[in-house]
C-alpha cells in the first residue's frame, strides 16, 4: 500500500511548531548559557535524577551539585521575566486552588531568596518582575501609610500579592512588620552594585500608560544625555538634561498611539516637533507638568523647552571661567555686570522671576536689575545650548 502524503495544514502545523521550539531555545539560551559551573563527574552522574536524589549522602556525585545550580537558574528564568509576575514560591507550575501561603510573596523570606541568584549567575533582565512590583507598592503602601499610620511616603508590610496588598495580613506576631518597603529597596541597591547601571528607579520610569523622563536625577549628575532607553507600551527614549532640568526629549513610537510624557521642562516654554516632516505637533496637558502625545508608528517627536525657573536664588555661572555674575550691589542705568568667584555673597545670588510667555525677571539677592516696571527692557528669555 503505497503512503499518502501528511496534508498540508500538518506541514504547516509542524513548521509552526518548529520555528516556535526554535524560537524559544534562542530566547533562553542567551540567558542561560552565561554561566557555566563545572565541578566534575563520576559514574553516578549516569544515573536517573531521582536515584541520584537518594543515594546523594552515600556517593560521589559533584555534577549533581552543578546540576541543582543550574536548575535554580532554569526555574528563574522561566517564572520571571519582563512582562510577567515575579517568582513566588510556587512560580508559574502551581496547581492548587488553596497552594501553600495563598502563592503570594513573603517579602522577607521567600521573595529575596528566590532573587538571590539574580545578578550573581548574570541573569539581571529577571529582576524586572520585582522592580515593577515595588513601583506599584509605592502607590498602594502610600494609602496605607496615610491611613493606617497618618503619615507620608509608603510602606508595606511582611507580605504581599498580585493586587499590591500593603497593610497588615495574617498573625499579628509576624504581620506588624512596617519594614518591607526598606527591605524592598536594599535589592533596588543591591542591582545597582552588580550591574552600575546608571539609568536604573533614576533616567526613566514608564508605567500607567506614562513616561516620566528623568524622575530622579541625582544631584551629582547635573548635565547629561542618554540614548536608547526603552519605555512600557513601545517607545524608545533620547534625553539631555542641563542643570538637573531636561532641555531636550526624543520618542520614537514602535506603534501608533498616544503617552503622557511628564518632565519639569513641560511646567516652562517648551515646544514639541515632528522630527519626520518638522511640523509642529499639537498637544494637551492633563497636568502641569504632563503633555498628552499623539504620535505614528517609526516616527520621532522632538521636544525642548526651558523648564520652569527656579524659585530660589542661584548662582550665574559663566561656561568658560567658571565665574558668577556680580551686581556689585549697585545696578543703577549704565552700571556695569562683573564676574567673580563664587563666596557666598548676596551680590552672587539671583533669581529668575516668571513674568509668563517664556519671559523673566533677572533680580538680584541685593538689588534688581533696574526698578521693577512693566518695560521690555527688565524681561529677559532663556534658552539651552
């Protein structure tokens, strides 16, 4: 009887099929084959896993070892990676309605400890699951810290789960433990340890639909740029930044749709372009410091701006000598400007007053440029280099 030939859907199918086992072999393979642990092997090596498990005290069997420390790597990187929940105790196989401590996280038990491989087996990208749930904690735990404790900032308690409980669960003995959250932010420093990444909870946070360029810039990095950071929902970002205030974003769109975009800069005179036809592109503000962007799939929108002013008195600082503007405490009608070397002093400290429309007032902490009055001649624009 001669064999008939598999139908074409089946060709299909399993070519489908192929591809999709290709595809995901590539994907943990470049996780997995980073590290490589080799302790050596003996004959009980050849032996079926359980039997090895069994005879373990009794025999010599050092690639068991190895064995177990990759496994602990295979269970990470398949229960936690960006996009899904973090590792709990009975990760993604639980096959309970009732499983063991309701599948959620202990945070100060099971949690750190299904992580600690994370950054010493080089496996950085899982840590994403935890991070993005420590950000949602930082919104619920702000409800419970004003209403459980009257107080500010978050906090969350021993244990949590898929909905970001953050208040007092289970036995009082163990559930009155106020310190998760710091024990949440001692893995936020330990990441930072390993890795250095400089654009880590600091150039770019993207959650609810919304990117926050430069959420919390560290005071010791004034002026900057960054390229090629990724936000939530498809987007990558370009960001240069001139005392501690951006001064220029660029989004490109992998998809059609619409962000906010929150920076200080938006709170100034800003102006946001399409980088594909130089148009001006119309925006709303839900916030003050908010733009709601619309944009197309592969095109960059472009935006620069000045920020707000600061409100406190600064120092003037020239880019070439390093001088500040003095007023010698005297600016009468032809007086001359001087720099100096920064002392302290009131003749060194001014302040920008918001006049609206982009304009200000240049006053010192002595005396203003000129009486105050409503002439063009007192108001003064600035723009980033």
């Amino acid at each position: 009887m001669q064999e008939q030939p598999l139908p074409r859907a089946v060709y299909l199918g399993l070519a489908r099929s192929n591809d999709l086992r290709g595809r995901h072999v590539a994907d943990y393979q470049r996780l997995f084959g980073r590290t490589t642990l080799d302790l050596g092997r003996t004959a009980a090596a050849d032996q079926p896993t359980d039997v090895r498990i069994a005879q373990r005290a009794n025999s010599s069997d050092p690639q068991f070892s190895a064995l177990l420390f990759q496994f602990g790597r295979y269970l990470l990187i398949s229960s936690s990676r960006p996009g899904t929940q973090p590792a709990n105790l009975q990760g993604i196989w639980n096959d309970s309605l009732t499983p063991s401590w309701d599948s959620k996280y202990t945070l100060n038990a099971n949690l750190p400890m299904n992580y600690w491989p994370t950054d010493t087996t080089n496996l950085s990208e899982c840590y994403e699951p935890v991070f993005k749930m420590i950000n949602d904690l930082t919104v619920s735990g702000a409800r419970t810290a004003r209403v459980q404790y009257n107080a500010g900032g978050w906090v969350t308690h021993h244990n949590t789960d898929g909905w970001r409980g953050s208040s007092v669960v289970d036995g009082a003995t163990w559930g009155m433990w106020q310190t998760g959250g710091a024990w949440l932010a001692t893995m936020i420093w330990d990441h930072y340890l390993f890795t250095g990444d400089l654009e880590f909870q600091m150039l770019l946070q993207s959650h609810n639909g919304e990117l926050h360029v430069l959420p919390a810039l560290p005071a010791a990095w004034p002026n900057g740029k960054a390229q090629g950071l990724r936000g939530r929902g498809g987007y990558t970002v370009d960001a240069t930044w001139s005392s501690g205030g951006a001064t220029e974003i660029l989004i490109k769109f992998d998809r059609d749709g619409t962000v906010n975009v929150r920076s200080r800069m938006f709170a100034g005179t800003y102006q946001v372009v399409d980088t594909t036809t130089g148009d001006t592109v119309s925006v709303t503000k839900p916030e003050s410091d908010v733009i709601r962007l619309p944009g197309q799939t592969g095109r960059t929108y472009r935006m620069t701006g000045s920020g707000p002013a600061p409100t406190s008195y600064v120092r003037i600082t020239n880019v070439t000598t390093g001088l500040v503007l003095d007023s010698g405490g005297n600016v009468t009608s032809g007086s001359n400007l001087k720099q100096w070397n920064w002392d302290g002093s009131t003749n060194l400290q001014w302040q920008l007053v918001d006049l609206g429309g982009g304009w200000y007032r240049i006053v010192s902490s002595t005396v203003a440029m000129w009486t105050p009055n409503s002439s063009t001649n007192n108001q003064w624009t600035t723009t980033g280099v």
